[in-house]
C-alpha cells in the first residue's frame, strides 16, 4: 500500500489501537469521528478496503480488544483486550473451509524427486483419511523461490499417482481451499501478516543484515541465546512510521509472548512442550521482498484449508511452536498433530542417495510395484499388532491407525522391500504380469516391439521366480545365451559333472539333433521331458545324472527354469526378433567343440575336496563304497564289481576276514515284530536354494531344497518365528523326504526339516550336516547302517505308513553333545554326526 500502518495514542481509558490504513481504513487523529465503524463482539467491523469486497470483520488486538457500540460520541470508545476467537478469524474475506470431516494433508516443497520419506508421509495421510472418511489434500509449498520448479511439482505429481495416492482436493483437482499452491497465495499471507500487525501481535523491524549478524557475534560471544534481541519490539510509533514513509526496507516479525508455553499432545510421541521465549525469538512473517516464510504460510494454509490432522516427519517438530503461535494469534484452531520417526539406511545413518534407490521415481523405473512400494512404506514405522507382512492397499485401510505408528527410526532394508515386491509379483494374474514383463523387455531393449507369444510364454515360465519384473527380463537374456565354457570354468558343481562322463551324453544329444530328434519349437516343452528319457535309457543315465548334465549341455547353465520351456523361449525370441540369441543349431555347434577342445574340463574331478577316499575313516569306508556305488550307472557298477573282484583274487580271497554271522532274522525287527520303523524314514542331507514367507500365513517359510533329485524339493516350515529369513538362505539342513504330501495354508508341502526344540518350544534350531556332507546323502543310524527304504515307503501314504513317523518321533533327540540320535544310538553322514547349534539334551522333530 502507498499509505503505512501507524500507531496512534488514544485518550481517555484506551490503550494502543492499531490503525488498518493499509486494509483501507482511513485514521484520523486521537479523537477523530468513528463514524462508519461497527463492533461486533471483539471484532472490529471496517468498510471496504483497498483490497476489494465488502466490510471484513477482524479481531481487535490481543490487548486491549475493541468493546463499544459503535455510535458517534465526543470521545473516543471505550477499548478491551481479549484475544481473538476461532469464530472471529474464519469471518474473514478468506473464510476457512468446514471442519467437519477429517482432513489431512501432503505438503511437499518441489525442490527434487518424492523421497521414500515424502512418499511414507502422504501414505500415512492418505490411509487416515480413507480409514476416517475424511478428505487427502495436497498442497504444493514453492515458495523457496530460488529451489522450486515446476519440473519438480511434475515429477512428485506422477510418482504421487503412479503409488495410487489420488487427492480428494489440490492441484489438477481443485476444491473450497481455492489454491493450492503457495506461490498463486502472495495475498491471502500479506493480509493475514497485516492482522497480526493490526491486532498487536507482529511489528515491522527495520534491522539490517549487517546488523543482525552483529547481533548473532555478539550473542555467540557472550554464551546467550542466539535469537533476535527485540530492537523494534517497542520502538516509537513516531520512528516507525518516518522509517516506511522513507522507504527503508523492513520485514514483519511475529511478538513472541513472554512467558509462553506451547503444549500439544502429539498421535505419535506424547505430551510436547516448549518454553517458547527459552526457545525463539521473534521471528520474521514476512520478509523485505514480500516473500511469506515457510511455517507462517503453513500455519495459515493449514488453517483455512481446514486441516484437522498434520501428519508429517519429525524433523518438522520444531516448527509446530512457531506454527502454533501464529494460528492461536489468529484465533485459529490448532490442528491434531502426529510426527512420524526417521527412515535411517542399513548402517543406522539417516537415508539418503549414497544408500542408493530412494526417490520412488527410481524404484519405478527398477521394476517394484506401486501396490508392493505402499506396502513396504506403511511398515517402516507402522505395525497392526500381528507379524502380517504383505497386505493389499484395502487391507492397509483398514487396519491403519496412527496411534500404532512408533516414534522409534525405521530402517530401511532393500532386501525386504525386494521380498515383499516378489510377494506382490507372483500374486499378479498371468496376464498382468506378461503384460509388465513384455513392457519391460521392450524398454531394457530386448525386442524392438512387444510381442504377446514370447511375453504369455516368458510370463508363465518366469512369475515364481522374479522379485522385480527387470529380473524376467535379465533371467530371459540368460536363457537366450549360452555360456558353456563360462559355467563349466567357474561353477563349483561343473567339475563333478563334467568328470562323470559329459562327453558321451553331450555326443548322444549332439547326434540326436542332427537327426532331427530333439524338440526345438514352440511346443517344445510338450514332448520335452520324453525326449530326455530317450537320451537316458541310451546312456544308461536317470534322475541328477541325467538332468543335470543334459541342463548343462543344452542351456549353458547349471540352474533355471525348467529346460524344455527354456528351449521353446529360444524358437519364440527368434521369431520375435529378440537380441542375443543363441540359437539351437549354433549351441550344438559349440557344445561338440567343447568336448572336442576342453579335455582339460572333462577329465578334472570335483573342486573343493578334502584326500578323496584316502581321507575316509576305516570302518566307514565299506559305507562310503556303498553309496558311491548306488549313484553309478549299471554299467560302470559291473566295472567296479570287476575291480573288486580282481583285487580280492590278487590278495588270495583273504582281503577281508569273513563276518560272523548273526543268529536270527536279516532285517531289524520292532517289538511286534515287523521291521524297524525309524529303517522306513528317508532321511538326507539338503540344501536350501531359496527361502521366502509363506504368502498366507507369516509364522511359516516356503523353502526350496535341493535334496539331490532331478528339481528342488518344495518344503514348508514353520520356522518364521525362530530363524531369521537372511539365515536360512543356502543351509545345510536335514530332510524327511518320504512323508506324505500335504497341503499348508494352500501350498503343498513335500518333507520336513528337522529341528531340535528346548522343552517350552521357545528355541528352535535346525538339525545342521556337518561339513562336507554331500547334499542327498541318505543318514546312517549306528547299528543299522544306511537309512535307504524300499520303493514300498518311497511315500508313506497308507494310515500305518503314516503312523511310523508318529512311533519314531518321541524317540529322536539330542544327546548332551547336541548330536542328533535315535533310542541313543547316533545319527550321521559320511563326514560325521549332525548337531545343533546349541541345543542340548532336548527333542528332535
């Protein structure tokens, strides 16, 4: 405005009345004519001002407060002071919007990328205001000129949209806050500066930046608080109003009250209070440009966008004193508030680039899930009482409330949010996921254009295996390639395959596709597995020894998807054009030149070995013959027995003294006579390839084994509870592999991992192999020798078969050693007994 406020005396029984010449209410001198003016209440009623519209009611001062009729006298009226009311400020020209639905709101300031911090914040908002019926707003604070863009506001706007946060009332959208940007609000901040002003609660101060950093110096020095000292808190009315009508600079600084405290009962962290003069001084409004500071556009925004609730990180919780005396100044309500913890990174420091993805644009474009990203947010400082992991954004909706969010930081683990991703992934309908993963390899340049054929089929083979959609599309380029030489030079399992003979089951599938025998189409996995019989009965191989080298042999790899779907990908990616494909005709190509030129490979044996048979105890060495026998094929075992025989004829035929022999039956007997039960129980060594929780029910893992048969074994444990899931990844572990199928909560259950257990089932430990046990080693039991049952109990399905695990059971513990035993005599493999941890003289099951 042209004309200043100015500060007037009054006679008679009033005190100090700010004159609102720059509202347009023209001030006479003491004792001047009010005609024109009207009181209502505390508040004071003034004509048209310069601003536009008709009269506007404003609270009088917060000492005195305006009381009087009105009416035109020969004296000035009489003046209160009482502090402006809520009912008073939302009669303004800006009148707040209704309070009577929840309302909360996302805030962001469009400086950068929506940070997984930000993003947690608007969902926490989003979720209240979904569970309470209530309105989301969002509100764009761009008033750091210098940082904003509207680059910036785009971006958070799409990532906002792409989580699925749709606002009730903001930008795009509209609603009875008008505007929600800060930047588009210039005037609604300078008239509410000019009625904290008018009503006593603001003062200009014509400090200059020389002046006050003097200040800051001499406060430094001198040990007291660094705040403003209050140079134009009192100043005379006189000096002011030369100062304006000179033209000096000035800002607006708000009149800390002495003597106050602020108190809020925050959702989240409890009663919070502030000796507010031992904390601030007055602070600035408005600067010298004009420009509103953040938290008086806040404070003003939140209250006539009718906020009731402000949900937000804990870094803001400084800025509620200044934001709460600026809303009680004019006679606002002050709004519930709820100050979430820290997201710290894996090393506890708080998160930030240099932990890597933390912007949702960038785990967008990695291949997480919108639905999988909300997931994972709500739980980095929120629980609903259960160990539930995985929910559906409905499901958050409901069970969300801001009370059980804790005040303690949340670590973010990407291994976790890649977890939960996986969850969500596989849970997709097929369609929907072939859809993603054909996007996917059209945006990582894999084909040229989306092809349905390759995506349907890809989708199919790949969904249970990917966490991330990008990971379909790097397991697809490895499918596409072939990378023999590489797998057989540096994969630690190669060498065991490779001596067993490779290069006559490589030259038999050789030969075969040269005859045009082997399944190379689309259709491919159809007749597949067939095909790989026919190889087998030819080459006297079956199960392991079959699969695993014609794996090696046809796909370059030791571990995918199951070959035949591997082997129709390549005829669909070559009719889709797709990049890096190796096709069949050039793979058996190469696979002859291999056995031709890498005798080296062929000839090599195991790596990682301890003294091969020489490193075998005598009295377990007949054992160790046994089981390494049963793995050859027919043909080599005569070539073994020839062996044998030839060296017992060296010696004479007295290699061995002859056993005695035991008097009663050959087979071990029960009390009842029948066989003994634990003989009936397959019991081996396995590995576990991979572990996640189960997708239903969070007290279980749903874990892959590998227990030395053609595919992994699929077992379900109820081991969540006791065992970290990093820990159970690529165990050793102990297997009951012959139990009847069941299902649990669902998915089928193929065998049992076997555990120790103190009595109260507080502490669980898995039963470990010791090291050097080979995965699919079957146990030995003292006394009984090698546990290998016939093909009668290859599954315990009848009801007495199921009842041997129930006799065998109660007597299956750890000795004091914590060495796993039956009826006292010892379990082991051919490196020795299997132990827990720490366990001792407790049960086994």
């Amino acid at each position: 405005c042209e004309q200043r406020c100015q500060i007037f005396t009054m006679k008679g029984e009033c005190s100090l009345l700010a004159c609102l010449v720059c509202l347009g209410l023209s001030a006479a001198v003491a004792g001047a004519s009010f005609t024109g003016l009207g009181f209502v209440g505390s508040s004071l009623l003034l004509p048209q001002n310069r601003l536009g519209g008709s009269a506007q009611c404003l609270a009088a001062p917060s000492q005195p407060s305006i009381a009087g009729t009105g009416r035109r006298s020969g004296r000035a009226p009489t003046l209160k002071m009482t502090a402006a009311t809520p009912e008073t400020a939302e009669s303004d020209s800006f009148s707040a919007v209704a309070r009577d639905v929840p309302r909360y709101r996302f805030a962001p300031s469009p400086t950068g990328s929506l940070h997984v911090g930000g993003a947690r914040t608007a969902l926490y908002n989003y979720l209240a205001a979904k569970k309470n019926n209530g309105k989301f707003v969002v509100r764009i604070e761009d008033t750091d000129l210098a940082r904003s863009t509207k680059e910036s506001e785009a971006s958070m706007i799409a990532d906002l949209k792409w989580l699925g946060l749709e606002w009730d009332e903001g930008p795009s959208v509209g609603g009875p806050g008008g505007q929600y940007r800060q930047s588009e609000r210039a005037e609604i901040y300078k008239q509410m500066a000019e009625k904290l002003v008018a009503a006593g609660h603001a003062y200009p101060c014509f400090c200059t930046e020389e002046e006050l950093e003097e200040k800051r110096k001499k406060a430094e020095a001198d040990g007291s608080q660094v705040a403003y000292d209050g140079t134009w808190r009192d100043a005379d009315p006189e000096e002011v109003k030369k100062r304006m009508e000179a033209g000096e600079p000035f800002t607006y600084r708000f009149k800390v009250p002495k003597g106050k405290v602020v108190t809020i009962q925050d959702l989240v962290r409890g009663r919070v209070s502030w000796d507010v003069e031992a904390t601030l001084g007055d602070f600035i409004l408005l600067r010298s440009n004009g420009v509103p500071v953040y938290n008086f556009c806040v404070a003003v925004d939140d209250a006539l966008m009718g906020v009731t609730t402000v949900v937000r990180a804990e870094e803001h919780l400084t800025n509620t004193i200044r934001q709460v005396l600026v809303l009680e100044a004019l006679g606002f309500h002050v709004p519930e508030y709820a100050h979430c913890s820290l997201i710290l990174g894996e090393d506890r420091s708080k998160l930030s680039k240099r932990h890597g993805a933390t912007s949702c644009d960038q785990f967008r474009l990695e291949g997480y899930l919108p639905d999988a990203m909300i997931n994972y947010l709500a739980l980095l400082g929120w629980n609903d009482g259960t160990d539930k992991d995985i929910y559906t954004r409905e499901e958050l909706i409901e069970a969300f409330d801001l009370t059980r969010v804790t005040p303690s930081p949340a670590m973010f683990d990407t291994g976790k949010l890649k977890w939960i991703n996986g969850q969500h992934l596989r849970a997709l309908p097929a369609e929907e996921f072939a859809e993603r993963l054909g996007a996917a390899m059209v945006a990582e340049g894999l084909v040229a254009e989306g092809n349905e054929a390759l995506a349907t089929h890809a989708g199919e083979m790949l969904q249970q295996k990917c966490d991330l959609v990008n990971d379909g599309v790097a397991q697809m380029r490895d499918i596409l390639d072939y990378q023999l030489t590489a797998t057989a030079e540096q994969d630690e399992a190669a060498p065991q395959i490779l001596g067993d003979d490779f290069a006559a089951l490589a030259k038999a599938i050789v030969e075969s596709h040269a005859k045009g025998d082997m399944p190379t189409g689309p259709d491919a996995e159809a007749t597949f597995k067939d095909w790989v019989s026919a190889i087998g009965k030819a080459t006297g191989r079956k199960g392991k020894r079959l699969f695993f080298p014609a794996r090696l042999a046809i796909t370059g790899n030791l571990a995918g998807p199951d070959i035949g779907a591997q082997v129709a990908s390549l005829a669909l990616a070559e009719a889709a054009g797709a990049k890096g494909v190796v096709p069949m005709a050039a793979r058996m190509e190469a696979l002859g030149k291999f056995v031709e030129e890498r005798q080296d490979l062929l000839k090599s044996k195991a790596r990682g070995g301890k003294g091969g048979a020489a490193s075998v105890p005598d009295e377990a060495v007949p054992q160790r013959i046994f089981e390494t026998v049963a793995k050859l094929a027919p043909a080599q075992q005569r070539e073994v027995l020839a062996a044998a025989e030839g060296l017992l004829q060296q010696s004479g035929g007295k290699g061995a003294a002859k056993p005695k022999k035991k008097a009663g039956p050959t087979k071990v007997l029960d009390r009842s006579g029948n066989v003994e039960p634990v003989t009936r129980l397959d019991i081996r060594v396995g590995k576990i390839l991979s572990c996640e929780k189960h997708p239903d029910a969070d007290s279980l893992y749903l874990e892959q084994i590998d227990v030395g048969e053609e595919e992994p074994r699929q077992v379900i444990s109820g081991l969540a509870n006791f065992i970290p899931l990093d820990d159970m990844q690529g165990r050793m572990v102990t297997v009951l592999c012959n139990l009847k199928p069941v299902k649990m909560r669902g998915i089928l259950s193929s065998g049992m991992v076997l555990c120790g257990s103190n009595e109260e089932h507080s502490q669980v430990e898995l039963l470990e192999p010791p090291e050097g046990a080979q995965v699919g080693e079957h146990l030995l039991l003292d006394g009984y020798g090698v546990m290998q049952p016939g093909e009668e109990d290859a599954v315990l399905k009848s009801k007495s078969q199921q009842n041997v695990w129930k006799m065998v059971a109660p007597d299956m513990a750890l000795d004091n050693e914590g060495k796993a035993t039956y009826n006292g005599k010892l379990f082991a493999t051919s490196k020795g007994p299997l132990t827990c941890k720490s366990l001792r003289d407790c049960q086994l099951g």
